[in-house]
C-alpha cells in the first residue's frame, strides 16, 4: 500500500523525444503537492486470471489497460508473471487537470515494488513511473523536484531527483477549478501535434536551459519573486507554442484568462503569488503562506471559478500502513 500525491510543473514538460519510453525533449522543475493524494493497494496473486483494477470504486478498460502496461513492467523486473488486485483511489477529481496520472502511477510503481519485494531505489522508481505517466517521474519525491530529460536512448537517464524539501520553502497552492470536464485534448496527443507543426518547437527546445538554470538558482535561493517571474514566462511560453499548433490548442477558458489577470493584479499590489497552467483550464496560483486567505478570496470572486482548492507542498511516494490506507 502506498500513497503519492499530484506535482504541478513550474518550468513545464511539453514534447516527447521517444513517446513509447515517455522521454521528454525538455527537462522540467515541480513542486509536489501536500493536500491532494493517491492510495492504491497491489496484491499479486499467483492465482488470478487477469489484473483486477479498481479506480475509485469502478472499473473502468482504458485505465485498467494502462494500469497493467506499468505492472507489466514491475512483473519483468521480478521475473514474474503473477496477476494483481489493484485498488486504488484519489481524494480529488479524476482528469480535471490536477494530474492524477502522476500520483496514481507514482502510487502504483511504490506500491507494487513493495508487494513484490524489488527494493528498487527512487531513481529507478522515478524511471518506471515516468514509463507509465511522463510527469509521474516527479511524484516520486516531495518539495521542489527536478526531472533531466537524459540523453539516452534507452531513458535510464531521464530520471526526478529532489533539488529542495517541502519543509525548507512551505510555499502554498490555491488550485481555481473552472471546469470539471474531462479535457478535450490529452497531453501525449497535443505534444505530439505540438511537436509535428507548432514553428516553436525548436525554440521551445533551445531556449528550456536557461529557464532550468535560473528556476533551480531561485528555489535554493528562496527568491520568490525570480521564481515567479520564471515560472509565469515558462507557463506562458508552453502555452504559446501549443497554441501555434494546427489547430491550436486552446486549453483555457475565460476564467482561466481572469484568473491569471487577477493574480497578475495582485502581483502588482505587492501580493506574493504567481500563476501556472497545464494542459486544461485550472489555474494555480503559488502564493507565500501569509497571503494565502486573499489568494482565495481574489479567485473565489472571479464569475466562472467553480471551487478553490487549497494545498501545502508534500513528501514523496512512501508506503502506508493497512490503518494509514484506510484511513
Ligand atoms: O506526463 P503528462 O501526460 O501528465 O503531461 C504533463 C504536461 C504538463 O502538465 C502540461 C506539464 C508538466 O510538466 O506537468
């Protein structure tokens, strides 16, 4: 049994270099989220016909499929072919744009090394979740998480690692829902439709460096203001290169577009905050702990905004004890 929770990229991952492998064209930097969690539990039964896949309570065949491509992984590893009982549950809406696949497949991987013995080390955790879910890699750590995109062919080198713990920079997340709809156009397919005729892919690639450099210098210096102005430019510039791609990818809506405005706004009041957007229309807002009650207030207030979430910054995937798990 273990638990894993939703990371939410600063300096975002967008593009594949091998998408069977799941290897990205551009490192990225994530903060690990605290409030919002993963628990799945793996039992492998040498009995069992086929895995038994429980999400939420309900079965469902696509994510079922998914669920045993990264067991079958797992199962080569130990020189197994046991089947398993997975069952495993999210505290937060499935695929309204908080990444449940990063702490469901970080989970997973924990997990079912656990039931299976392989004492595998984090790194190599963070090779097999990243083959399961790109930004699972991350979940693998808690804090501030760096994810090389590596340079070789067969990935054992695009791996997370932690740059700082959650404890020594307790920033605070407010999470603005402004959709609970399942998004209309998934990450792998807008990054390979971005990367096949978006003219910034090579941009995107060269310029992705110095965007590392200056975000990890800001995280170990605790400059919130450096770190806010990276990750508002990395954020935007992803979106800018998908939206140049045929046809465009077009994630926001119009809260999403008032609510980055209104955390710009208060940016400009001297609030400490900044945004970020993935690939859907949630806007997070990063804020300094003192200013977390006006963050909330300021979004909540924004017509369109349908709940806002509140989150610290969270551990790693570790395991659970059955009381822990049930829970
Ligand atoms: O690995 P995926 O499919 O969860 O893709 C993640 C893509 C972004 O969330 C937009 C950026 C990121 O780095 O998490």
């Amino acid at each position: 049994m273990a638990q894993a929770q939703p990371n939410i990229a600063l300096i975002k991952y967008w593009g594949k270099r091998d998408a069977a492998l799941n290897l990205p064209v551009v490192g990225s930097i994530s903060i690990t989220l605290d409030a919002l969690w993963t628990r799945t539990r793996v039992a492998f039964e040498p009995g069992l016909e086929q895995d038994r896949v429980s999400l939420n309570g309900r079965s469902d065949a696509a994510e079922a499929k998914r669920v045993s491509a990264c067991l079958d992984l797992l199962r080569q590893r130990a020189g197994v072919n046991w089947r398993a009982a997975v069952d495993s549950r999210n505290n937060f809406p499935t695929a309204a744009g908080l990444a449940s696949s990063a702490s469901g497949f970080a989970a997973l991987i924990h997990a079912g090394d656990s039931a299976l013995r392989l004492n595998l080390s984090d790194a190599e955790k963070s090779v097999l979740a990243r083959r399961c879910s790109g930004s699972a890699a991350r979940s693998v750590f808690g804090g501030y998480v760096e994810w090389a995109h590596g340079k070789l062919a067969d990935g054992t080198d695009s791996v997370a690692s932690p740059l700082l713990e959650a404890d020594a920079w307790p920033l605070r997340v407010a999470v603005a829902i402004t959709s609970t709809a399942a998004k209309e156009v998934g990450s792998s397919e807008g990054m390979r439709r971005t990367a096949q005729t978006s003219p910034f892919q090579s941009a995107w690639i060269e310029t992705q460096e110095a965007d590392l450099a200056t975000a990890r210098a800001a995280i170990l210096a605790r400059d919130f203001a450096a770190l806010a102005a990276i990750s508002e430019y990395s954020c935007l510039k992803m979106h800018a290169l998908a939206l140049a791609a045929q046809p465009g990818l077009l994630y926001w809506n119009g809260a999403s577009v008032e609510c980055m405005r209104r955390v710009r706004a208060l940016r400009g009041q001297g609030v400490p905050v900044f945004f970020t957007v993935d690939a859907g229309p949630q806007v997070k807002a990063i804020c300094e702990p003192q200013a977390v009650e006006q963050v909330k207030a300021a979004l909540r207030d924004i017509p369109g905004v349908l709940d806002v979430v509140e989150t610290g910054l969270g551990a790693g995937a570790r395991n659970l004890t059955e009381a822990e798990y049930t829970a």
